[in-house]
C-alpha cells in the first residue's frame, strides 16, 4: 500500500514536472496555459538573479525591487570587512608612525635654521589647503563615527547623546562635502604643475626619500612624497565626494546596487585617505622640523628648502636671492 | 516563546491592495512612505505572481546589525521596532535590508533623510504601549490590544498571514499540501533562515 | 538597552500567542470547522481558515486611544460583494476600522477601497455647502436657495415642455430606500426618465437574465462558489473589481480541486491564477459559447434529463450553434478547438460548474445576447439551480442590484412590476394615492407607459432635433445624484449636451466630473453642486450581488453641509409640491423620511420580487447576528431565538409578510430544497404555452411550463403557471385564505377578485397559502432558451460596431436601424460607415477597458482619497511590447491616444505589458479632469478636486447600443496609439 502511494506520487510528481518542461518553452501569449502551474517560483528567481525585481503601480521604482539578498552581503562588509579594512589602515598608520617616531624622532634640520626664509605657498594656496584640510578633518571624524561610533563611543556617552552628536555629525558631513569638493577640485588646479610625476621622482624613490639615514634626494617643489600625497588627495577626494553625492542623494541616479557599491567604494577610500592623511599630518608637524611652517607662515627656511626641495630652491634662487629674514609678499617671488 | 512572522501566499494574492491601504488607515501613514506594497512578478505573463511585501523582521535582522546609532531593537514576540528618537536617518538600514522595507520621508534639503519609518508589525515603538507619542511616531499598537497586524487580518484572500511563525507556517504547508501546489514562502529563507518544506 | 516590551509585557504577549497556537492545535476544532466549512481534519480546516478568526476568540481590548469608542457597522459601497465595515467612533468621529470577522461574506477581508472607506468621511476634499455657477465662478449658496431655485426652474421646464423634459439620474450608491424614492419622486413628478448606474452595467444582464428564467440577478451566491467543480469567468475580472470575492473563489478552487478558467482578451490578476487561460478576441463571447456548445452537443455532453424537463426552445439553439464548427469559431475569437473543447468538457462534465461575468459580457451591443447565451451555456449542461452551480454575475456595487430591484429603471416601476396600467395601478393602491392623480401628472397616459430614454443617451436626447426624441419635448434638465458622467460613452459629444442644458443640478458628496466638463463645456451658470453625505453617513439596506439585504447603520451624522439622499429628494419633494402625497404612509422628521419606513412601504409593495418579507427588523437582526450565519451555507442554526433558519440577509424573494418567517432565497430555481427552505423553481413569465409554426405550415401549441420537474415537497408535482385567487379556487386552497386577507383581494380588484394574482395582493395571502403547500408562487416554468420578444430571440453574433475583423461584418452584421427608448439607433449606418471608410486602417487596435482595484466608477470619490490614489497616480494604456515596439511606445512615457469618432483624443501613460495581446489595447475607465490632453483641475469649485485627475476612457469611446437596454459599448472600440 504504502509503496503504491509513493508510486502515485511519483508519477503526480513526474507528470507535473513534465507539464512544467511543456509550459516552459510555449512562446508568450501563447493560448494554452496554466497559469497555476507554471508559476514563478522563489528559489529559482534567487538562483537566477540574485535578486527580485517586479512591477509596482507606485512611481517609486526602488520599491519594485521585492527581494534582494545581497543586502546581506552590503551587511557583511559594512560591519566586518569595512571594520578590519579600516582599523588596519588606520591603527596600522599609527603604529607604523609611533615606531618610526621612536625610532627615528623628528627629522631635524641638519644644518640647522639660516634665518633666511623663502615663500613656499602663498595666502591663497595655504587657505584653500587648510579650508579642505579643516573639512577633511570634520569629515573624517564624523565619517568614521558611522563606522566605529557604535562599537567605541556609544557605549560611553550612551543612545541619546550618541544619536544627538551623530546626527550633528551627519549634518556636518553632508554640508561640509561642498567645501571640501570644492578645495579637492582647487587643489587640483593649482598644484597639478608641480605634480606630474618625473625622473627625479624615481631617484627620490629609489633612496626611499631619504627617511632612513641622512639622505637627501633632490626634489623639485614636490618630492614624489609629497606628489603621492597630493594624487590621493585628487583621486580618493575625488572619489569619495563622488560616491558621497551619490549617497547623499539616494536613488536619483542608481538603484539598491548602485547605492551598495557608492557607499563600499566611499567607505573603503575614506579609511583609506584618512590612513594616507595621519602620515600627511605626522610630515608636516612633529615628524620634520621645518615643514610646518610651510603650511603655516607660508615661508620655509632656505637650509629646510636645500635639504628637502634643493632643486626647487635652486629654481627659486635663479629667479630671485632669497630675502633677508623679511617675509616677503607671495607675489614678490614670482618677479 | 512567540515568534512573529509574516508569510504571503503568492497562490492566493491578487494584488488588491488591502494591506496597503489597511496600513495606511491604521497609522495614517502619510503620501510617499509604503510600509507595505504588493510587487507584481512576471506581470502579465502566464506564471504572473503578486507578492505582498513589508518588514519581515528578520531573525538577526540586518537592518539592525548596520546601523549605525544601534536604534533598532527586538521586542519578545521577535518584531524588529526602533526608536525613532535615535535615528539620524542615514539609509543605511536601507541598504542591509533584503526587502526594501524602510522608508524614509523626504524632509530638507537635497536627498536629505528623515527618521526611517518601517511597517512596526502594529506594535508601536519605544513609548508607553498605546499613548498618544508612540501613535503619532509609529502608529497603532495593536499587538498591545491583542490583535494582529491589520494588513493581515484584511487580507482579501487570506494571502497574507501574520502571527506566531510556526502556526502560519503549519497553515501553509496544510494548504499546499491540500491543493497541491505552492510557489513557496516568500523571502523565508532570507528573512529567517529556514523554508517551509511541504 | 531599549527593549521597552520584553521584559514588561512579555507574559500577555506570550499569552496571546499560547492561546493561540493552542487553538490552532484543534482544541476548538467545532469553531473551526464551522468557520471554514470543510469536514476534516482540524489542520485541514486549518488551512483554510482566516487567521483572524483564531485571534478573533482573544477578547481584544480596546487600547487607551479607542477606549470609550463604539463599534457600528455598515456596509462597504465600493462594489458588489457586500462587505461589512467595522468602525469605531469616538466622540462623533470615525477613528478606526477593524476586521468584521462576523461578515460571513466577507469574514474579516477587504480590498483596497474597503479598507480606506474611512478616509472618504472625514476626505478634506469633500463638497462642504450648495454652490451654483454663477458668471462662470462656483458661488456659495445656502440649501434654501438652492431648493427654490432649483425647483423653480424645473417648474418652469416643466411648463414649457413637460415633466419628460427633465432626467432623473439617481444612483447605486443610494441605499435601497434612497433609490426607491428617487423613483417614487420621478413618478410624482411625471416621468420614465428615472435611471441609474445599471443601465451602463448590467441591464443588459437583468434583461436577458430575466428573460430567460425569470429574475434578472445573480442566481447562487459568491460564498456558494466555493461548491463549484468547474468555475469559468467570462468577462469578468473579479481580482480586481471584486477582490474580496476571490477570497471564495480561490478557495473553492483550492478545496474542490476546481478548474478555474478565465477566458479574456487579458491576462488578468485573476487569470494569473487561473488553471486554463483562454484569450479571446474582444467582442466575440457569443461564438466562444456557441463553440463550446458545439463540443457539448457533439459529444453528448448536454444534460438530456434537465433539458426536457425544465428547459424551452433546446432545438431552436441547435440550429444556431451547429453554425459554429471549430474552424469557424477560431476565426471569429482565435481561440484554438482543441483549448475550447478542453473547456467545454470540464464545463459539462465536470459538475457543478459556474460562469461568471462581469461587464465583459454585458457592456456591448450585444450585451443582452451575450448574457442570453450565457444563461443558455448553463441550462444545457444542467448548470442551474444547484449549489456549486449557477449564473453567478458579479454587479457592480454594493446597491447596483437593490436600485434594479427598486425600480430606478426606465422601464419599471418599482419592483419588476412594468409600466403598464396594472403596474401603476398596483403602486398607487401601495402608495395609498389616487391612480388619476399619478397619471395627471404625467403628459400622457401612453408616456407613462412609455419606457424612458437611457442614461447612456442623455445628452442626444437634449442635443437630438426636437422630432428625433418621442416625448414633448427634448431634455432640458439634469438632476444627477450620484453618478459619474465621465463613466458614459461619447465624452466629446456629452459636452454639446452639457452647454445646451437650462439646468443641470449634481448632488453628490463631490462635485464629480459633470462639474468640471460642464465648465468645460463653456457654462457660466444654470449649475447647481449639492453636497450629499456618503453612504456611512445614511442608514438604510443594500443588496450584494447574491441578493442578500444587509442594513447599514450611520456611522457618523452627514458632515459639513451634506445631507441624506433621503433629506435632498424630501426637500425636493417638498419644494415641488406633492411631498405630502409621496410622503403619505412615510414618517418624516425634520426634512428627514426615516429608513425603516421607507422599507416598510417596498415590503408592502413589493410581493413580485420577494422583497417582502425583508422587514427593518429582521435585517438588524441579522446584522447583529452576523456571527451565528454559516459561511458555507449562510444559513442560520433552526434553533436561533432571533434568526433561526434564516439565510443570511435574507436573499431575495423572501416570501411573504415577515410574519411567514421565510428565510430568504440563497440559490434561486433550486428545486432540490422545499420553498419554504429557500428551493425554487424557473418563473413562467412569459405565458404558459406558445404556438410554434412547424416546417409543414402547421402550427403546434408547446407547454412552456416544467416537465414533471418541482421543488421539494410541492403540493403540485408538475409544472403550474402563477397563482391567482382563480387557480387557489380551482385547486380548492381559497378557503385557506383568512377574512381579512379575501377583504384586501376583494379591494385590489373589487370587479374581478379572481384574477388578483400573487404579486398584487397587498394582503400576501395567496402567497402563505401557495406556500403553505409548499408550492412557489410565481409558478413553475421552463426557462427559455429561445427568449421569443428579445431583438435576437435566439442570440446571434454581431460583430461590434467598431470592429477590426471588417471582413466579418458582412456575415455578422449588426442589427438594423431602429427606434428604441425614445430614440433612433443607428449602429447599422455607423458600423457600416465604418467599414466604408477604412476605419480599422486608421485605428488598427482594438480598444478594451475595465476596472482597477483602487478605484470604483467614474472615480472621482475614490481618485480623492489619498490612500488610494498614491496608489494608482496616472492614467494609463496598456499596450502589446509589439505594438509598443512598431510605434516607438515606450513603458511609462507619454503617448496620444485617438479615437473613430470625433477627432477625439488623449493624452495619458503607456503601459506596455503582455497583459493584453497584439492588437489589442486597454485603459482603465476611473479617470477623469483631463480632456484631451487638457488639465481641468481649475474646473472644480477650489478645494474639492480630486488628488489624482487623468483623461477619461470615454473620451476616446464611440457609437453603440444594445437594442434591448441601451447599453453602451465601451468594451471594444478602435483606437490608434502615438508616443507624445
């Protein structure tokens, strides 16, 4: 009995199974159909597309979307993958930073200050810097508070002060990206001329910059350093305040996966510039005696120019002597 | 202990609309935010099916795995709510979840977010069950009175079932057992894991 | 952390859920059972069980937000199903709805308008007070005003060119009551010209229907679908335009293992679930039945038994379908013989089977036919009058088929009774006034029994040369209360009528399209808006498409400035001077005729239909009964002190005085119950035998009453015509009769008392006795399937008046030019014209329409409430990719779509989906405040138009009318398609 039943059912089986295989292949609007039988199936939409998309009488087109499991994978790499990426980067940076500190201290000036002092970037070029820098930094924080604040400060301040500063942050990070776009595009600009990689680049490289030992490559304006600093800055700025407008307004140009990989692209390149820019940051303060004040005043002393930019000094000099301690209009330099 | 699920037939949805509207009338949900839709698959070709879709409340759901201020929280019959005071309206929850399922009014400026709104499987959120705040944040509570979600119990052709998932699940499975045929539970596997053999 | 509910509550949460799937493991299996209507297993019944009703058990309480809130309920309007809503009001305001797990009809469900009703009360977007027109700005005026005004004016047409100049177009949305004195108010006022909703959906279903068995409605029910074996829907999409139908529907096709065939020119939601989609051409249902037919009599599948005993005119349709061979039948529809033998076969053999239809069906020029040959489908395969069986036609709201009943028709009065003197005399005794009086009012004794002009028509019968319209005068005047213009055919022509109109009057809760195409139309005054309240704001009955009365209380009081249907036709009355005769043996109080009165009155009127036995108390009753129905069934348990053995609502005819306890009719013609139960018989309607000629020259008188075919427990074994006070004498019943009963016979018709029949005795006394012996009144006849006095007796395809098939017109042509209601038909000389000047060529598809779930009618209700109309934002076409793909249509762009007549065009969206086939195009008719390409929307008085407006479907509608109703054609037209 109980053998004929399953036979019964096996052939029930197999003829629906059969009916399936002649349903499938009837061309569209074809007359004979059974609507019950040769309906759509989770399983095998799932397999086929990794997704399930659909027809909805609303004009919000996300929503047509009825499935779509790769939501799961967006979960796994925002939580996990995005995390270990991150912290590498960035403690990674640091650590590599704090042995080398102790290990090599500041780069001092080795022939010590002359008291002589050249322009290196004029008002203008030194506030676009600090305004992108000063955003960047704000981005930065507010940036990786989505990523890391719940792990590392939630449980601190606690849920309300926690979403009061987050969602402070996240007005701070969506208004400050125009500034901030705007500075990556005038950084572009104005020092694409001393950038473009050259020859001297691979010498540079090739004494590794001088950082170990008391070397000093020759270096024009920009060394290859300072060259790989400025590309992030134009790529990766570029990159992250591109997939930034694309998050920033959802959906107006993508869908669910566009919007996925828009915030894996910025979010990986964000840990990744801020790692790159911890390095910049050590540089240009406790790690070279006479760097900051490139950024700062805006005039480098001549022995910091010949030590870390001799060629550019030597430019600088053909044009015109160096001053004599006084600072001297950007402007002046050029004539 | 109860474990609320939804599960939507797709062998008897007709793509009425019921549940959506029904939702709308319990919470008052206002124009442009759609805790529940009916998507259309294969639409007007023979194997067409309409599934009715809203939150699922996941088991580990991702909504809540990724977001970032940690807002969302499980209630003991298993509803994923949140706290609308806490959401700093990011999408990122967006994003985690397989079935479109939160939704976020348009306030502000350029695409700037709002506090996620989400189908609460009526039951309120974070305030004292049935007070006028968790109405006017989240809706109706209506797991509170000792009902089901609304869209369900309205369902035209008792397609959507809510309730403790072992119970609906056992529905199905009688039903397909009994007719014969069944295009599955829809988004089970990716909302809890597990499917309904049958 | 957050979790605020866990640890509180999670005792009553668990609580709830134990008890739950306690009951779900079958400790109350007697509830379920019974709720599901199977036998079996508790997880069997299980799986077919409302979730709802297992919660249903907990004792819900109220939250603190609804505390104190009472519960009412009525009746959802938005289609035929007869859903009940639940509604919880607090302090006069409409707060919530709930599921009405009661309802055996609709047990809990809704679709998307029945659960959004509560938006269409407290709708911001509502018409607040009367306005009128005045230099082209809508003005505020109060309702004094606007009744004198109004009535004034009218009598002034009155006087200049009669009572027929003025059309009375009431609605289905009124209740009964309402309904019933829109007509009552037309027949005071002196015309035919009473009308509504029916006639543009299923007259031609009532007209056909009836004559061919007796009762022109639904015979089962749609819970009795569950029954079927074999259910086929033929032009009907009931996903969409009767959702919570489908809640039987798939259900029966589940439990019973059912086919479940949809023929259709789409593939619909419903068809999406079908087990046998079948696409046809639009406009060819008639040869789709008679294709079926031919399998069913070539194989011998036609029941023998059934035929000879209850069926009249079996070789008259053998002639007509041995016409239809396979071969022929796939010409004229497509549809492959072998696909339609298949269907055929399930259809006879595997029994009980149903069709439904919808407006499919009806909504041609040969609309009457269609149905006929429906009707002639189910009788030869023995398909009616059994459970699980039947003509199960789907009406298009919840009071399309009470307002028929009620005689809001052109044709009858109140009740099927006709127009002719013996009608009138009949409701002038219920109406306790004088015969004379009613015909003084009228023009002439011949116009009073005169059939009016339709709806349809309206605007040609104001347009027409004064000749063309046989009546005094053409018509000067619109009232409209409640109904859509922009759901009529010809747009573009109704807007000629709208300029010449003296007066046109709208009474609805919104100010609806005759509004905005009025002002359209050019009108700068002559324009009346009256606020009416909706139907949760009235109290009163409506019939479901099954037949069932169900009382609807007032959920809350008319809001704004509206008022009752039944206050504005009181005022009305009132204005027009015969308030006092209508309102005779009606309580009024404060302007306001009270509901169950008016029901008092149709009980007493309304024996021909069995409308009599429905007393208000009783429909409360069931109201407040609703849980004790059975689903299945919708039988009461006998031993109910209050509604025992009743079927729910009481479906009509519920025989007799209420006093007789019938309880309601649930399968019409069923002969397999005593009448008492509900059984029935086929209604000799149309004489007791007729003379054939035979091929020799000969004639033969045939019996056209039933063949040893009767109800259970007749006292009368055989077929007998209808009872009359002669046939109780004669069969020696009249001493049964009491006193009093042979003193109202003796008044009826005091010179001839014999031939008071059961239909105009006010007293019911023929009927109890004819009951008593378990014999139905109205007799015991064969149904016919030659409907002798119809245009086409024996129905005939015609091809459509626009069709693309030119090729077919000669051989199918439409019938000849003819005068019909007043007015000239000419579908002959516009089909032919059409096919002179190359139409098809230039509008090569074939043009469908039909409903969406969110929307009902001409929409304007619906199209205002947000929750709907988020859901549907932009009228659309639906388009073939290959039609699409030859025109560079693209899915969501814009195109034009132009018409064959009037240069008509519009502009709305694309929708290219294979819903429809090649060739074929389809628009849904809900949209209006576009025309041609025109916003409207600063049309409407400021504040009430619609959310969502669009292009209406009737824009690009054309010519045709059913000859025996009127109906018009908007199913199948031409059109042509352009990207914009």
């Amino acid at each position: 009995m109980v053998s004929f039943a399953r036979f019964v059912r096996a052939a029930v089986g197999a003829c629906a199974l059969l009916l399936l295989v002649v349903a499938a292949p009837a061309p569209v609007g074809a007359q004979q159909v059974n609507p019950t039988a040769s309906s759509v199936k989770e399983q095998q939409l799932l397999q086929e597309l990794n997704r399930i998309q659909g027809r909805v009488s609303i004009p919000d087109e996300r929503s047509g979307v009825l499935e779509q499991p790769q939501g799961r994978q967006w979960r796994e790499f925002h939580n996990v993958t995005l995390r270990w990426i991150g912290g590498i980067a960035i403690i990674g940076m640091l650590a590599v930073l704090v042995i080398f500190y102790l290990t090599r201290g500041m780069v001092r000036l080795e022939s010590g200050r002359s008291g002589r002092t050249l322009v290196r970037f004029n008002i203008y070029e030194r506030f676009v810097h600090w305004m992108t820098a000063t955003c960047f930094i704000i981005l930065a924080i507010s940036g990786l508070n989505i990523t890391f604040g719940r792990p590392l400060l939630l449980p601190l301040i606690g849920f309300e002060n926690f979403s009061e500063w987050s969602l402070w942050a996240k007005y701070a990070h969506n208004y400050l990206s125009f500034p901030f776009t705007i500075g990556v595009v005038l950084i572009l600009l104005m020092w694409i001329g001393g950038n473009i990689p050259n020859k001297v680049d691979v010498e540079w490289l090739k004494r590794g910059g001088g950082i170990v030992g008391h070397d000093h490559p020759p270096a024009y304006r920009f060394n290859a350093g300072q060259k790989a600093v400025y590309w992030i800055v134009v790529i990766g700025g570029g990159l992250v305040a591109a997939s930034g407008y694309v998050l920033m307004f959802p959906f107006y140009t993508t869908g669910i996966e566009g919007m996925q990989m828009a915030q894996i692209v910025h979010s990986v390149v964000a840990v990744l510039f801020v790692a790159a820019m911890i390095a910049h940051i050590y540089i240009g303060t406790i790690g070279m005696e006479g760097a900051f004040e490139a950024m700062g005043t805006g005039e480098v002393d001549v022995n910091w120019a010949r030590e870390h930019h001799s060629l550019w000094l030597d430019e600088q000099m053909a044009r015109t002597g160096p001053n004599d301690g006084r600072p001297q209009p950007a402007t002046a330099a050029a004539e | 202990m109860a474990r609320m699920k939804f599960l939507c037939d797709a062998d008897r949805c007709i793509e009425c609309n019921a549940c959506v509207t029904a939702c709308k009338n319990e919470h008052e949900v206002p124009w442009g935010i759609n805790r529940r839709r009916v998507v259309t698959l294969n639409d007007g070709k023979p194997g067409e099916r309409s599934i009715s879709m809203a939150c699922m409340h996941c088991t580990d759901a991702p909504c809540a795995a990724v977001c970032p201020v940690n807002c969302f929280y499980t209630t003991a019959d298993a509803v994923v709510l949140h706290s609308k005071d806490l959401c700093i309206g990011c999408g990122y929850c967006f994003y985690a979840c397989p079935f479109g399922a939160p939704q976020y009014p348009k306030v502000g400026n350029f695409g700037s977010r709002g506090k996620m709104d989400k189908c609460t499987y009526c039951a309120g959120g974070p305030e004292a069950d049935g007070s006028k705040e968790e109405y006017e944040k989240y809706g109706a509570n209506r797991l509170a009175e000792g009902k089901l979600p609304l869209c369900a119990e309205m369902c035209s052709t008792k397609s959507l079932l809510a309730g403790d998932g072992e119970i609906i699940a056992q529905i199905y499975k009688e039903r397909v057992m009994k007719r014969g045929y069944g295009s599955g539970a829809w988004g089970w596997k990716t909302a809890y894991r597990e499917t309904i053999e049958s | 952390m957050l979790i605020k509910r866990t640890h509180q509550h999670s005792p009553r949460q668990g609580s709830v859920v134990e008890s739950l799937a306690a009951r779900a493991g079958g400790l109350d299996r007697r509830s379920f059972l019974r709720k599901s209507g199977v036998a079996g297993g508790a997880l069997a019944a299980l799986g077919t069980m409302p979730l709802g009703s297992v919660r249903k058990a907990e004792a819900a309480k109220a939250g603190p937000l609804t505390e104190g809130a009472t519960i009412r309920k009525s009746i959802c309007t938005h289609c035929s199903v007869g859903c009940t809503v639940t509604a919880e009001v607090l302090n006069g305001v409409w707060i919530g709805q709930e599921p009405s797990w009661d309802s055996p009809i609709n047990r809990g469900s809704h679709c998307a308008k029945g659960a959004s009703v509560r938006e269409l009360v407290h709708s911001e977007r509502r018409l607040r007070y009367p306005m009128k027109l005045v230099g082209g700005q809508w003005t505020r005026v109060s309702w004094d005003t606007a009744i004198n005004e109004i009535g004034d004016k009218l009598q002034a047409v009155r006087e200049k060119s009669g009572p027929d100049s003025v059309y009375w177009l009431g609605s289905a949305k009124m209740t009964n009551e309402g309904a019933y004195l829109f007509r009552k108010l037309g027949a005071f006022w002196g015309t035919n010209n009473t009308d509504h909703q029916a006639r543009i959906c299923h007259s031609t279903t009532v007209t056909g229907v009836a004559n061919t068995w007796g009762y022109g409605a639904m015979t089962n029910s749609y819970n009795d679908i569950r029954n079927a074996k074999t259910q086929v829907v033929l032009g009907g999409n009931p996903a969409e335009a009767h959702p919570v139908s489908l809640q039987h529907l798939l259900e029966g096709k589940e439990l019973q293992k059912a086919n479940f065939v949809v023929i259709d020119p789409r593939l619909t939601r419903t068809a999406a679930h079908a087990t046998e989609y079948v696409r046809m051409r639009p406009g060819t249902d008639i040869p789709v039945l008679y294709g079926m037919m031919w399998h069913i009599l070539q194989n011998g599948w036609e029941d023998k038994e059934f035929i000879r005993q209850r069926v009249y005119g079996f070789d008259d349709i053998k002639k007509e379908v041995e016409k239809w061979p396979p071969e022929e039948v796939e010409r004229v529809t497509g549809i492959p013989g072998e696909q339609l033998k298949r269907v055929a076969k399930m259809f006879a053999t595997e029994k009980p089977a149903t069709l439904i239809w919808a407006m499919g069906q009806t909504q041609k020029t040969v609309g009457t036919a269609n149905v006929r040959a429906s009707c002639i489908a189910l009788l030869m395969t023995g398909n009616v009058g059994k459970a699980g069986a039947g003509a199960n036609i789907f009406r298009g709201h919840d009071n399309v088929q009470g307002a028929t009943d009620v005689g809001l028709d052109i044709v009858t009065l109140p009740f099927y009774y006709g127009l002719a003197e013996g009608a009138w005399k009949h409701w002038s005794r219920v109406w306790e006034v004088d015969y004379d009086f009613l015909k003084s009012r009228f023009d002439s004794k011949q116009i009073m029994e005169t059939p009016g002009i339709p709806l349809t028509r309206w605007f040609e019968a104001v347009t027409l040369p004064k000749d063309q319209v046989a009546q005094k005068d053409t018509v000067k005047a619109v009232f409209v209360q409640g109904h859509a213009s922009n759901s009529i055919t010809r747009i573009p022509e109704s807007l000629n009528g709208l300029k010449a109109l003296e007066l046109l009057v709208i009474a609805d809760p919104h100010p609806t399209t005759w509004a905005s195409l009025a002002v359209e139309a050019g009108r700068k005054d002559g324009v009346y808006i009256l606020p009416v309240a909706t139907q949760f704001e009235c109290k009163g009955s409506r019939v479901a498409s099954n037949r069932s009365l169900q009382w609807g209380e007032q959920i809350v009081k008319p809001i704004f400035e509206s008022k009752d249907d039944l206050e504005v036709i009181y005022l009305m009355a009132k204005k027009l001077g015969f308030a006092d005769q209508m309102f005779k043996k009606i309580k009024v109080e404060n302007n306001l005729p009270e509901a169950e009165d008016v029901l008092r009155e149709m009980n007493r009127g309304s024996w021909s239909t069995g409308y009599c036995g429905q007393s208000p108390e009783r429909l409360k009753a069931h109201m407040k009964n609703q849980a004790k129905f059975d689903m299945l069934t919708m039988r009461a348990p006998k031993d109910d002190p209050e509604v025992g053995g009743d079927y729910y609502g009481l479906p009509w005819p519920c025989w007799g005085s209420p006093e007789v306890k019938h309880p309601g009719t649930p399968l019409l013609y069923n002969t397999n119950l005593h009448v008492m139960d509900g059984g029935g018989t086929f209604r000799p309607r149309f004489g007791i035998e007729r003379e054939e000629k035979l091929p020799d020259g000969t004639t033969r008188k045939v019996s056209l009453l039933a063949d040893g075919s009767y109800s259970l427990g007749s006292g009368i074994q055989d077929g007998y015509p209808e009872f009359t006070l002669a046939s109780l004498k004669k069969l020696g019943w009249d001493s049964e009769l009491t006193e009093a009963e042979m003193a109202v016979i003796n008044k009826v018709n005091p010179a001839n008392p014999d031939t008071v029949s059961w239909a105009l005795d006010l007293s019911g006394g023929i009927q109890r006795v004819a009951l008593a012996h378990g014999c139905v009144p109205y007799g015991n006849g064969k149904a016919r399937m030659n409907a002798f006095g119809l245009p086409d007796p024996i129905p005939v395809h015609r091809e459509p008046i626009y069709t693309p098939r030119v090729d077919l017109v000669a051989k199918y042509p439409t019938l000849p030019d003819a005068k019909q209601f007043r007015m000239p038909n000419i579908g002959f000389s516009v089909q032919k014209a059409a096919v002179e000047k190359g139409i098809a060529k230039q509008f090569p598809l074939i043009l469908s329409s039909g409903r969406l779930v969110e929307y009902e009618g001409g929409g304007e209700e619906t199209r205002t409430n947000p929750w709907l109309a988020e859901l549907q934002q932009d009228m659309f076409i639906e388009i073939n990719p290959a039609d699409a793909a030859e025109r560079g249509v693209k899915d969501g762009g814009w195109v034009w779509v132009t018409g064959a007549e009037n240069n008509s065009r519009a502009r709305m969206k694309a929708l290219v989906t294979e819903r429809v086939g090649k060739g074929v195009a389809w628009m849904p008719f809900h949209f209006g405040g576009w025309f041609a390409g025109k916003d409207l929307r600063g049309n409407y008085p400021k504040g009430t138009d619609p959310i969502v407006l669009g292009e209406s479907a009737n824009t690009i509608t054309t010519y045709g009318y059913d000859p025996a109703t009127g109906m018009q054609e908007p199913k199948v037209t031409l059109c042509q398609i352009a990207a914009a």
